[in-house]
C-alpha cells in the first residue's frame, strides 16, 4: 500500500468516526435539556436513594449523583456546585458523590460512544457501577468508623 492509500484511509476513519461522536454528543444534549424541561432527572433520583443510602450519604445526594452518573461530570458537577453552595451537602456527601463519579459518570454517553468503537460497553459500565459502589461503600465505612471514634 502507498502512503496516501494509508492516509486517505486513516483520514477517513477518523472522520467517519469523528461525525459518530459529534452525533451521539449531540444527541445527549438533547437529552439533558428534555431532562431539564420535564423533571426527569428529579423523578429518578428516587432510584438512587437505594444506593446513596447504603453508601451513608443524605437524600440530597441524590440529584448530583444521577446526574452525574447519567449526564456526566460537567453537568453533575454544576448540580453538585449548586447544591453545596445551597448547604445541602455534607462534606461527606461531596467526596462520596465525587469519588463515585470519578469511577462511574456519563453512562449514557460512553455506552453509546464505546459502541461506535466496537467495545462491549455493557459489561462495561456494569464493571464501572460495581467498582464505584464498593469503593465508595469501602470509603463511608471508614468515615463512619472515623466518625464513631
């Protein structure tokens, strides 16, 4: 193969797929704006309140972390920002929401783009959940030993 036979090809790879991630981008800020429009990220926190309990954090934890976890850092951080700024978070909360979102955020986002690329994003992100929960649930531990001391 020549070289631009190799460039033409890499080049148009990389546009093929650079027009993949500007379409599922955009696709999920469609969704956080639907989100925003109609309250569903409010409705669905109450799935998280299973976890974040067991996890020792407040009812109030519970926006941050599924918007984060769904939507991403950059927009679950500006929840967990206006929610600290409200009082709502312990400094608890904010490190396990952060810790969490650190090892599990923006499922949506990277399921679809891992799939574009060919990967098993599913067992992924299921990998990603239950490692986030058992460090987190690991680290509340320790804060509610330290606490009891």
């Amino acid at each position: 193969m020549s070289f631009i036979t190799i460039s033409a090809t890499i080049l148009k790879g990389g546009f093929l797929l650079v027009g993949q991630l500007a379409l599922i981008v955009t696709a999920v800020m469609i969704m956080v704006e639907f989100f925003q429009e109609y309250k569903i990220l409010d409705k669905m926190t109450a799935l998280m309140s299973p976890f974040t309990r067991l996890l020792g954090m407040s009812p109030e934890a519970n926006l941050p972390l599924m918007a984060g976890l769904l939507l991403g850092i950059g927009y679950g951080g500006a929840i967990i920002l206006d929610s600290t700024r409200q009082g709502k978070l312990s400094s608890q909360d904010i490190y396990l929401i952060n810790l969490f979102l650190v090892l599990c955020h923006s499922v949506i986002e990277d399921t679809l783009i891992w799939a574009a690329l060919g990967a098993m994003a599913v067992p992924l992100q299921i990998g990603r959940f239950l490692l986030a929960l058992v460090v987190c649930y690991l680290v509340s531990r320790f804060f509610a030993a330290r606490t009891a001391e």
